[in-house]
C-alpha cells in the first residue's frame, strides 16, 4: 500500500483528478496526510489535508484572508458569476463579513430555529407520506433535496409557487465553483445569477411594499438592516439572499442523502440508531464528519506565514480540505469507522473561527428531523440500483439514489 499511497500522493493534481477520485476521494486524502500533509500543486497553490492546519488557517483570519477578488478574476472575468461570489458573505473578510454575518445570525436565532420545528416535522411527513404511496422513490429528489428548498424558501417568504428554478440556480451557481469549470458550466452559472438576480429585485421591491415579520422572515430583516443603521447596499443584498439559498440548500441536501446512505451501507449502525432513536444528535455529527457535504475551502495568505513548518509567501492560493481533516487520526481516533456515537467529535463540516456556517444550527435541525423520522416510517428501506455521485468534489453528495421503502 505504502508505494501506492506515495504514488496517489506524488500525482495529486486538484486540475487534474481521476474518475476513481470522485467515487471515493478517502484514500487519496489519506496518501496525502501521510506523505505530503502541505502539498504544492502545478499551478502554485498548497493543498492542506491535516486537520490541526486547517483549524490554524480558519483562526489566523489575519493572514489568510477569504477575500476572493483576485483568485477568481482570471477564472470568471468581468461576469455576474465574479459579482456574485465576490459579493456574497462566505467570500469575504471583515468588516464587510462581520456586518452581513450579524444580520443572518440575527435572522438565524435559536428562538427562530425552535418556531420552525413544527414546520419542518410537517413537511417532511408530508415528503414520506408521498414516499409511502409508491413502491420505489428516489431519496434525494422525492425526499432530501425537497426539504432544504421549502425551508430557505420559508425564510425568505418566497410564494410557493415560485420556489420551481431554485434548485436549478443554485446547482448551476455552485457548480462553478468547482475547480476547473467548461464554457457551458460557466454559461450556465452565469445565466442562473442573472435570472436570480432578476427574479428577488421583484421579491425585494414587494417586501419593502409589504415587510413581513424581521424575527421570522431573514429577507425582511436584511432590507431592514440593524436598529444602528446598519444596512446593506442593494447589490450586497440581492447576492446574500442567493448565497443564503445556495449555502442551505445542497448541503443539507447532501447531509440527508449522505447520511442516509451510510446509514444502509453500515447496517449495525442502522440498527443502532432505530433502537436507540435518542442518539439522532451524535449520529448528526458523525455523518457530518464522515461525509462531509462540503469538502474544500479556500483562502489566500496576505502576508508571509508559516503553516506546519513551511514559509508560504503573501499571495498564496490554499485549498482546505475538510474531507481529509475529518479523517485524520491524529483528532479522531479509527477515523475510517462510521460510529454513530463518536464523541467528541470535533469536526470542521461547518468549519470554525470567524467563518464558522452561520447555518449550522437550521442544517442540524433540518437533518435531525428528516433522518430520524425517515428511519422510524421506513426502518427496513434500501437501496433499489446504483445511486449516482453528483460529480462534484467541493460538494460531495449524490443526484440520486433510487430506493424501496422495505415497508
């Protein structure tokens, strides 16, 4: 194994990945850890797979800065996809972060979090009873990618009828963040931000007609701004509220769908959870942990810094790979095992520091409800055929996974 996993370490090019990689990117992060934990790639960037690294890079938000001006001007040029990402709250460093981040958490609060349980228990009981009319469904259409879109939808008090394009905008939009993107991806980014953009002007201009509710209703509450007059300018506003969908919706998405498949693929874990349904909140943790929906994130140092022994100099590109933290041994002890009871488990699926998800506390809840009620409807389901990866490697998730409910 050793030459191999030097070898798999030696020809790592994150431009240049294999078909192997995005059906199971584990042991090529693990050849990393071991043989070359800050690794430099063709085009000058470092790729950081030890997770003490990336907790030091989150914390250090001094030296290595989220801004994303420069690294993607030459990847996307003077287009909406460069306005949007550059604009939205994950891509930024204060004080433009710290005062966007103030009105989602505002929005996001734990009482506003608890007001939504009833919702959302109504919603996916809805989901399963329409799994339950049909021998066969598809876990991540019928079920997993229906819940994160009426939630977000929710919160933004988009009419139920208009919610269709969402999913649509946001795969294309995230889908651009991958690390090398075609003409037709970039495209159809591109042409997403604009119908997006197009489309919350018109639920912007009702809402300021009509505001609803600032504790319950986040759109309200970002027009509104902070009682000291913090407000957002019209462009900071209109890409918050895409990157508020986007960062809620494939996600938790994958969250769902990831969890869930672990789940039948270690079947004692399985049975585990449904005899003791109380251990939903470290089984939560640990599907976060073993799969995590969002795999890379990225920053640029902006001054000189030493980072596990190595001197990288201002302007260097590093990619985090929460992937490869989340498996390393030196945290989390056997950490190739699935065990839903893993504790503590101190993961970076959300990340931490400054940029911590501002959502993580709604995605919680969101997989919690969904996860355990799904396994007490439907204890027995399985998989029915091959379930397709979403060929994607910052976002790891599934397109679908075709099941019976075994009820």
């Amino acid at each position: 194994m050793h030459g191999n996993a030097r070898e798999l370490a030696d020809n790592f090019d994150l431009e240049r990945l294999t078909a192997e990689f995005y059906v199971d990117p584990y042991p090529t992060y693990r050849a990393l850890r071991e043989n070359a934990p800050i690794k430099r790639m063709p085009n000058g960037s470092y790729f950081l797979t030890r997770y003490d690294d990336l907790v030091a890079a989150y914390k250090n938000t001094k030296a290595f800065s989220s801004d994303k001006k420069k690294e993607f001007a030459p990847k996307y040029g003077a287009s909406l996809l460069y306005e949007h990402h550059t604009t939205s709250l994950v891509f930024n460093d204060p004080p433009i972060h710290t005062r966007v981040r103030r009105l989602i958490m505002g929005a996001l609060s734990p009482r506003a979090i608890a007001e939504m349980e009833g919702d959302l228990i109504r919603l996916v009981d809805r989901l399963l009873d329409g799994i339950a009319a049909s021998a066969s469904f598809d876990l991540i259409g019928d079920f997993a990618s229906a819940i994160p879109i009426e939630v977000i939808g929710n919160l933004l008090d988009v009419p139920h009828e208009e919610r269709e394009p969402l999913r649509d905008w946001s795969l294309a939009i995230l889908g651009a963040l991958e690390p090398v993107i075609g003409e037709a991806a970039f495209a159809r980014g591109n042409r997403a931000v604009k119908d997006f953009l197009a489309y919350l002007e018109i639920l912007v201009e009702r809402r300021r007609a009509r505001p609803g509710n600032p504790e319950r209703d986040v759109l309200t509450k970002l027009i509104q701004g902070e009682p000291d007059g913090e407000k957002l300018t019209a462009k900071e506003l209109l890409h918050n509220c895409i990157f508020l969908l986007n960062a809620g919706h494939e996600t938790t998405t994958n969250l769902i769908g990831n969890g869930l498949v672990a789940l039948f693929r270690h079947a004692a874990e399985r049975a585990r959870l449904i005899a003791h349904p109380e251990m939903i909140k470290t089984a939560i943790e640990e599907m976060l942990r073993y799969e995590s929906s969002n795999q890379l994130g990225n920053r640029m140092a902006v001054e000189p810094v030493e980072l596990g022994g190595l001197s990288l100099p201002a302007g260097t590109p590093i990619t985090l790979c929460i992937g490869a933290a989340n498996r390393d041994p030196a945290q989390f002890p056997d950490p190739e095992r699935f065990d839903i009871g893993r504790m503590p488990n101190r993961h970076l699926a959300f990340a931490t520091g400054a940029h911590q998800c501002a959502g993580m506390a709604l995605a919680r809840l969101e997989g919690a409800i969904a996860i355990s009620r799904f396994l007490a409807r439907f204890p027995n389901y399985a998989l029915n055929g091959e379930p397709v990866r979403g060929g994607r490697v910052r976002f790891r998730g599934f397109l679908s996974v075709p099941c019976v409910s075994g009820a």
